[in-house]
C-alpha cells in the first residue's frame, strides 16, 4: 500500500515522467547497492567469526606449542599426565574423561531419543504429541547451569545412595554424563523425528498392504529409510556432548585424573574411565582455568586455547561429517 | 517343507506367530512409550529438585540471643546506675536497707521472710506479694518452678515413683523454708493424677539422678533430705547445672531421671524428648517470686507500677522522678551482683522488653557495646547514627573525612532510622546464622524428627520454615552471607547483557538472513561458503565462543571494551571485562540462530507476495521492507526470542571471558564490571556449604520464571501474527 502512494506523490511532483523516471533509477541503485553491500556485510560476520575463532586459537596455541617450556607436539597427544606445575602436559587425561562423559551420556541419549522420535512419529496420537514435544521442548530450552546443579544434587546423591558412598564419589563422571544424556535426548528425538517424518507414507503402507505390523513397518522399513538422518542427529549429539560444559564443569570435578597405561589392566580404578571418581574434562579444565585469575601469556592460559582448538576441530569434523552422511546416504523419494 | 512352514505357516501356527508377533508390538509400543515418559519424569524430578532444595526448614542459631542481649543491657544500666550498691551475699543487701531510710532493693523472698521485721515489701501493679497472688498468677515478679520426669521412668523405676510422690505431697509445707510460694492446689493434685499410683516408700532403693535449674536445687535438696530421713535407702544425687543443660540431659543424654527447670519445656526440647522416646510430664512443684523492698522508714513508696521499676533501678537519681508524689529524695540501691540469677530474673521480669521495641538510643548504646570502633566508624562513615553527634568517629577526623574530595556517603546522608539501626543489630551482634538446612519433602514429612534432631545438635538454635526465595533476594545485591544474599546486581547483568547482545545480533542476524535468501545467487562460491559456514557455526560449543570473546573483546579491543576510548572507564573495570563484551560474545553465540530462524520465515514468505510487489514498480529494497519483511516477522521474532533465551542461561562463555565473581553495585553502564544470574546460579552451586545451594535454587527460580516469561511472550507473538496475517 504504501509503495503505490509514495508513487502518486512523486508522479504529482514531477517536472516529466521521463525526468523522474531517470532519478528514481539512480536514486535507487545507489541505495540498493548500499542496502545489499550492508546486508552482505551481515553475512560476512560469520565468515569473519570463523576465521576470528580459527586465528585466535590458533595463534595462543602456536604460543602454547612453541614457546612453552616443557611442551611438545607428540607430548601434548600422548602424555598421560597433565600437570602444568611441572611441566607435565598431556592432554590425554582430559581428552579420555570427555570420551567418559560423552559415552555415558550417548549411552542414555541414543536409545532414549530414537525410542522417543519413534513414538511419537509412528505411534502418538496427534494429541499426545501435541502434548509430549512441548515438554520435551522445555527441556531442551532448560539452561545448562540448571542440569549441572541438578546432576550436583540430585543424580549424584541418588547414585551414592543406589551404590554406596565409598564407590562413589561426590564428584564423578557417571553423574555429569547422565544428565548430559537427559539433555541432548531432546536434540536426538527431535531430529531422529525429523528423519522417520520424511520417509513418505507409500513405504509405510506398502508394509501394511504386506501384512507387516506396526513394529516390523516402524523397525524395518520407516528405520533404515531414515537412517542416514538418525545416524546425523547422534553424530550432531555426539559433538554436543563433547562441547557440553557447565554441568561437567559442576558435576564431574576439578582436576585431570592422571594415569599409567598399565593402570587401565592393573589398576582400573585410577584411571579416568572409572566413572564413579572424579575426573576433569576438556571443557572443565577451561572453565576452571579461566574462571580463576588468569594473567595472560602464561602457560596456563596459552594452555586453555591449545584445548579450545582441540574440541572446536573435534565439535567441527563431527559436524561436517553429520552433513557428509546426510549428503552421501540420503534415500532421495520422488 | 521346513522352510516352507517358517515362512508360510499354516493353522495353529500361523495363529501363534500371529499372537506372537502382535505381542511383540505391544511390549515394543510400551517399551517405545516409557522412553517418552523418561524425559516427563526427569523434567519433574529437575523441578521438584529445585523446589526442594529452594523451601524447607533450616536451624537457625544466633551469636547472641536477643533476650539476652537485652538483659544484659538492662543489668549493665541496673548495674551502673548512681548510688548503687551490688552484693552476691543478701545479708550486705538487707543490711544496708535497714540502715538507709532511702534505700530500696530487691531479692529472694525467702530473704525477705527471714527478715520481714525490719523491712517491707512493695506490691507492684497493685498487688502485693503474697502466697495467693503469686499462685493465682497475678504477682508480675513471679514464675513457677518444674520437674520433669516421664510416665516410663515412673514406671520402671521405683524409687523415683516415689520420690515424685512425696515431692509433690510434701513440697508446699517445706517451700516456705527454702524462700518459695507452693504451687496452686489444683495445680499439685492435676501432677498428682498425672503420676498414677506411686511405690511406696519402703519397697524402693537404688539411685535417683536428678539435674536442673539453680533455682530449684534447694527445694529439691530438702525434699530428698527429707525423703531420706522418711526411710527412703537409696542415693539422691542432685546437680546445679541450669535448666538448659538440665534438660539436655533429662531429653538428649538421657542421663537422669528427673530434670528441675524453673522455666516451662520449650517445643524443641520436648520434641528431642520424644525423639529417644521420653514424654516428658511437666510437674509444677512451686513458684518463685521477688521482692521490692524499702525501709520501713519509707512511707511514700507503697505502690509501683512495672513501668516506675525500670528507672527506679536505672536512671532516677531521687525518688521524685519516680512519681510526682514522692518527696525529692536521692535513690540508694541495693541489688544483687551480676553473678547471681535473682538479677538475670528481675532483669527480665521488670524491664522485659523484646530487642525491636527499644529506642534507637538504646539500639545505638548495645551496638556499640558489642562492635569493634574499627567497624563502628566504617558504618558511621557510610550513614551517621545521629544527625547532631558522633558515635564513633572523632569529630576532627569526621569533618576531615568531609572536606576531602572524596567525602563519605555519611557526610550527606541523614542519619539512620530506629529500623536501620535494629536491623545493623541484628546483623552484626545477633548475627542469625544457618547452621543446618532441610529439603522441603523432608520439611513437611518429617517436621517433629527434624526439630528434635536440630534440638540434639543445635541445642541454642530455632527451627523455622524458610522460604530462600523472598522479595529481598530478588531486591538484595550480592553479598557473602547466603541470608542477605541477593540477586539483583545479577538481574541487572543479565537484562544489561541480553540488551546489548539483541542490539548487536537482531540487526545483523536478520541482515544476514535477508541476504542470504533474497539477495545471494546460490552459484557463487561465497554465498554457499557463508551459508555452510552458518550452518556449521550453529554447532560450535558455547565455550570457544567464550575464548574467541576473551581474545578479541576482552584483549584486542580492550580499549574500547573497557570504556577508556571515551575515558569513562574506572580503574576497576578498565580490563575489557565488561557487560559490552559479554553482550558482543553471546551475540556472535546467537548469530546463527538468529539467521537461521529468519531464513526459515523468508523463506516461507509465498514468491507472489514478491511478483505483485515488482509487478507494481517496487525497488526490491521496497519489496523486502515493505513486504517480505512484515509477513515474516512473527517467525523472526519467535526465532529472536528463542535466541535470547538461549543466551541468557548461558554460562561458560561468560566464565570464560571473565565474569566478576562478587559484584555488589548495579551496573552502570555497557562498560561496568558484570555478574549475570547463570554466573551466580555456577557460583553458588560449586560452593559446599548447603546455604549456597538453597540460594542457588532460588536463584534457578527467578532465572526459569524470567526464560518462562520469555517463551510465553514468543508463544503470543507467534499466534497474534499468524492471526493478522
């Protein structure tokens, strides 16, 4: 509405139509191109954040590789022991414990999510599901800071009640994974439900029309039809879970588990794959450290961001691949 | 054949593999079902998590108690009032009343008895000392005295059923002697029934242990001298130890049989009774009363009022500022010494007075009393006490304090109120302290185990219902005493915070949006490159995030950061750690969200609503301003505020790039030091102590509200629009 009276206004000012129409061109390309250069700038802030995150941690690490005391490349992937005090700096006491929590939790996401994404995409009733993934949108929305307090005081009292207190300990990775399985079954469902949504009701009826009940129909046939996007959605809750941090940070303790290869036969229990003792994740370590008092160019801090680079490019590869299986293995129906 | 029957059955087997095979749907269907139902239960059990942990019982127990603090204020005022004379021995009083025709005083009325010749006593309120008036209760300076035994020990024990008996059948004629009035008449036969039928006498032998109140100790005594000397051949033991510790150990120790109190059992000490299984029976066994006494001399002074006690004793100097019927006479006084109970007991009994109801004079007077000068003159710094004197502060340095450039808030401010000053009292002398918390199922459930078992392990601390989430907290700043803790500096980051990320990421995000869906051809390599580029961003952990916001906000653009280009920046805050870069952090977190979300809606906006808009001249700016844009706002505006949520819990990011750990001033402005509420909730959460983690649920309340505030404006959004349009 408004465009056309802007129009009439201008027709009635104008010298001649010709004139006119000559300086709206012009008037607008300027304009037009101004708009599009700005909105196009937009864009390029992403682009701009990407490289911002890969320069940035990449150069703290390049600082921390090369010009920290005690620190080699081969050392920072194998050593069992991190230690900065003295100069003690393997990663892999951090890598292992986020391998912990990020198993447990897919150990309880995984089936929890694709049971979840199946009944409510094969089996509830338009009603139930109208009901149920509002709920299960609330706990998607609920804060991280919220879960890690819940896993502080509530999952981990209930696991020392369950099995002991001396097994288990206040902090403990057990805990943390868990509630980190509670909060990336949302993510798993939901895009779980997306894959079997997409998979055209012909499929589902030509099982039917074979005689087929709804389990063979929803495991059988709907399943593997979704299946590269089910298999994208645990790799997509895979790389959340490896990123996850307050509730580890709250949940799972303050401090690397250090360990011996023999200790993973001998001596199981010291080792960060015991999940009842407290062990130091990836993205613990970086909360602990910075939230301290950090003074910059210290081997502490070049430290954190060798880390941050280490799980942006784990975070990244799992993401790309998560695109890859969807590119690759996607059933296309016409 | 074989094959052939597995894939084709026939008849009986064909219906059990039907049966079978639906029977393997159905438990699938639950199995599928209860998976669902896992994810409810968890959402309820993270909620009713909370909600416990954020109401429910605590313990709470004071440096001093308020009782206490005024009694002690008033014996101090008793004490060193002019003309006054102290003694723990009566017989210095009494003597020097006979010998002073001006002289007043106060004591024992066993006291009195022994020498009611030469003295007498005043009635107070009107109503004189006497057997009756003290029975019946209306004597003010009066207050029953008590054992406690249970129905049990009687029971089992003979020797005490016994003694109980003869006590209460025999204390009236003795109490006379030890200085008491005997207990009303109905009063000792409703203790008699109580007890039921006693042992007698002669049957009974072993120990009786009996411990408990000073005051009632010689009573006591008397009676087991006297019940020994009836033919009693057991042992009495008797211990002075106070009521308190008498019934510790009558309810908690359980180490005697009777306990002496010359007060009533209080809830808690009853509910540790019943803990360990005692029912304590309340046996009222006498009263103690004190007298006013003068010198038979005086004639004036018959009647006082309990209000005409409080100067009597403390400020008057001559009889006629206690009436003005009384002739200008100085006051002597004789009172016992500060180590004697009859002080304590007249100190409460004629002053009373509950700490809240004194003057702000007398406030001031306890809270210097109990406060170091040091302390005294930072408050008296931040506001005056009074408007025309110091307290604390020497008035050279004060004016000093005053002419500098940087002169104290109390330089300004008028003087603190009677409430200011009860509450720094409270605060800072009584200091209320949580010493043990309890979760709200266990509140409610198990309200009588809790208050005995808070009355074993905390013997001087009340019990009371909590809730942690008040207005106060939601109105107090930060502060390292969970019970004055707060959270509004952290409200006020976190309304801060989000404010400059929407500033940033609105703009940008759906900029980025439009141009990526209205102007960006999908062949260039660019334009595809931005795209995956958003889509993978969508997945980077929060927390690289927060290093990517600590190396570049807070270190490379720390100057700007920090306020110092426009020079406003203070020294506290001038290390780039401030509300912009959090707010610039999480709106380079939410970038993609946003885009995406705002993509979606464009892309939804039908091509004709664009052809008729080209079709009638229109610019394609115009087009996307005037058209596109407003029909898809409601899905934009849905996606930017589900953003917002997600920013406003985030928490690593901003430990990262270094939220302040206590901040107790509201922030000013996009360049001061900030807390937010998901800081304060980590913060708290990680502490150990059980306070922490109830403030920190109460804090997860008011965060959970303000993102259900949120959701539901999306929700209203998002139908108003796709109502309109």
């Amino acid at each position: 509405m408004e465009t056309a009276d802007m129009r009439v206004t201008v027709q009635q000012d104008a010298v001649s139509e010709r004139d006119v129409a000559a300086t709206l061109k012009k008037k607008s390309k300027v304009g037009e191109t101004l708009i599009q250069g700005f909105l196009f700038l937009c864009g390029a802030i992403s682009i701009l954040t990407t490289v911002g995150i890969v320069y940035e941690l990449g150069k703290e690490a390049m600082l921390f590789f090369f010009s920290t005391e005690g620190v080699t490349v081969g050392g920072f992937f194998t050593g069992t022991a991190w230690q900065p005090a003295i100069q003690q700096f393997g990663v892999l006491p951090l890598v292992f414990s986020t391998l912990m929590t990020s198993t447990i939790a897919m150990l309880v996401a995984l089936p929890l999510g694709l049971a979840t994404a199946i009944y409510l995409s094969e089996y509830a009733s338009q009603r139930v599901r109208s009901t149920l993934k509002p709920i299960l949108e609330i706990l998607a929305g609920i804060p991280t800071v919220v879960y890690g307090y819940f896993a502080l005081t509530f999952v981990t009292p209930l696991l020392r009640s369950i099995l002991g207190q001396d097994v288990v300990q206040i902090f403990n990775t057990a805990s943390a994974g868990l509630v980190v399985g509670v909060l990336i079954i949302p993510l798993v469902s939901s895009l779980s439900e997306d894959a079997l949504h997409a998979v055209p009701q012909a499929l589902r009826n030509a099982a039917y029309g074979v005689g087929a009940t709804k389990l063979e129909t929803s495991l059988r046939v709907v399943l593997p039809a979704a299946l590269s996007g089910i298999t994208a959605a645990f790799v997509v809750a895979i790389s959340r879970a490896v990123g996850e941090t307050m509730i580890v940070a709250l949940a799972a303790g303050a401090g690397p588990r250090n360990f011996a290869w023999g200790d993973i036969v001998g001596n199981y229990s010291a080792t960060p794959f015991n999940p009842f003792t407290s062990a130091e994740t990836m993205t613990g370590y970086i909360v602990r450290i910075s939230g301290g008092d950090l003074s910059y160019d210290t081997p502490d801090y070049n430290s954190i961001f060798a880390i941050g680079l280490l799980l942006f490019v784990i975070t990244l590869g799992l993401n790309v691949l998560s695109r890859r299986i969807v590119a690759r293995f996607r059933e296309v129906y016409e | 054949m074989a094959d052939q029957q597995k894939y084709y059955p026939e008849g009986e087997s064909l219906a059990q593999q039907i049966n079978r095979r639906h029977r393997n749907g159905s438990i699938w269907r639950y199995l599928f079902l209860a998976s669902t139902v896992i994810a409810i239960v968890v959402l309820i059990a993270l909620l009713y998590n909370i909600l416990n942990q954020a109401f429910g019982l605590v313990a709470v127990q004071t440096m001093i108690a308020p009782d206490s603090l005024v009694r002690v204020y008033n014996e101090e005022l008793m004490i060193s009032a002019s003309n006054t004379t102290t003694s723990e021995d009566d017989n210095v009083l009494v003597e020097g009343i006979v010998g002073d025709e001006n002289g007043v005083g106060f004591f024992g009325y066993a006291y009195f008895l022994k020498n009611n010749d030469h003295l007498r006593t005043v009635a107070v309120d009107g109503i004189a000392p006497s057997a009756n008036t003290v029975a019946d209760g209306s004597y003010p300076l009066a207050r029953p005295l008590y054992i406690y035994t249970t129905a049990e020990i009687l029971a089992e024990k003979p020797q005490v059923s016994a003694f109980v008996d003869y006590y209460l059948q025999n204390s009236s004629e003795v109490i006379g002697d030890v200085g008491y009035f005997p207990a009303p008449a109905e009063s000792l036969t409703a203790s008699l029934s109580k007890i039921g039928s006693p042992a007698s006498i002669n049957d009974a032998a072993g120990e009786i242990l009996i411990a408990g109140s000073s005051t009632v100790f010689p009573l006591s005594q008397r009676i087991a001298d006297d019940f020994q000397a009836a033919g009693f051949a057991g042992n009495v033991s008797i211990e002075s130890v106070g009521s308190t510790a008498g019934m510790r150990a009558f309810c908690v120790d359980e180490s005697v049989d009777i306990a002496n109190a010359s007060r009533p059992i209080t809830q808690a000490e009853r509910e540790a009774c019943r803990a360990n299984g005692r029912e304590p029976l309340e046996l009222q066994v006498g009263n103690d009363a004190l007298v006013v006494v003068v010198n038979p001399a005086n004639e004036f002074a018959t009647d006082l009022t309990s209000e005409q006690l409080t100067p009597l004793f403390s400020s008057a100097s001559s009889w006629s500022e206690i009436s003005s019927a009384y002739p200008n006479q100085p006051i002597d006084r004789y009172i016992p010494g500060l180590d004697s109970g009859t002080l304590d007991f007249f100190s409460e009994a004629a002053f009373g007075g509950e700490l809240s109801d004194l003057p702000k004079e007398d406030l001031i007077q306890i809270l210097a009393a109990n406060i170091s000068v040091g302390l005294g003159r930072r408050l008296e710094r931040d506001q005056r006490f009074y408007d025309d004197t110091l307290i604390f502060e020497s008035q050279e340095l004060w004016n000093e304090v005053c002419a500098s450039d940087e002169p104290a808030t109390g330089c300004t401010l008028p003087a603190r109120t009677t409430d200011d000053v009860y509450r720094l009292v409270l605060e800072r002398v009584v200091e209320p302290q949580v010493v043990e918390t309890w979760p709200l199922l266990n509140s409610l459930t198990n309200r009588s185990e809790i208050i005995a078992e808070a009355a074993v392990e905390h013997p001087d601390a009340t019990v009371e219902f909590r809730s942690w989430l008040t207005g106060t907290f939601v109105t107090s700043p930060q502060s390292s005493e969970p019970e004055l803790a707060g959270v509004r500096t952290a409200i006020l980051g976190s309304l801060w915070v989000i404010g400059i990320t929407i500033l940033f990421s609105f703009p940008v995000g759906v900029g980025a949006a439009i141009y990526l869906e209205e102007y960006a051809s999908k062949e260039k390599p660019i334009n595809r490159m931005i795209q995956t580029n958003i889509n993978n961003l969508a997945g980077v952990p929060s927390i690289i995030y927060g290093m990517l916001g600590l190396a570049i906000f807070v270190r490379v653009l720390e100057t700007f950061t920090s306020g110092a280009f426009l020079g406003t920046a203070d020294g506290s805050t001038a290390n780039g750690r401030t509300i912009i870069s959090a707010g610039l952090t999480l709106g380079l977190l939410i970038l993609p969200i946003i885009i995406i979300a705002s993509q979606e809606a464009l892309r939804a906006v039908p091509i004709s609503l664009r052809q008729a808009s080209f079709g009638l001249g229109a610019t394609k700016w115009q087009t996307i301003w005037f058209h596109v844009l407003p029909s898809a706002l409601p899905g934009i505006l849905t996606g930017t505020i589900l953003a917002m949520s997600r920013a406003i819990g985030e928490t690593a990011p901003l430990v990262v790039i270094g939220a302040s750990t206590f901040v107790t001033v509201d922030p000013t402005g996009p360049f001061s030091k900030f807390t937010v509420l998901p800081i304060q909730i980590y913060q708290w959460t990680a502490r150990p102590q059980a306070e922490f983690r109830n403030i920190a649920a109460a804090a997860i309340v008011v965060l959970l509200t303000l993102l259900l505030t949120l959701n539901a404006t999306a929700v209203f959004l998002r139908n108003r629009f796709s109502m309109r349009s």
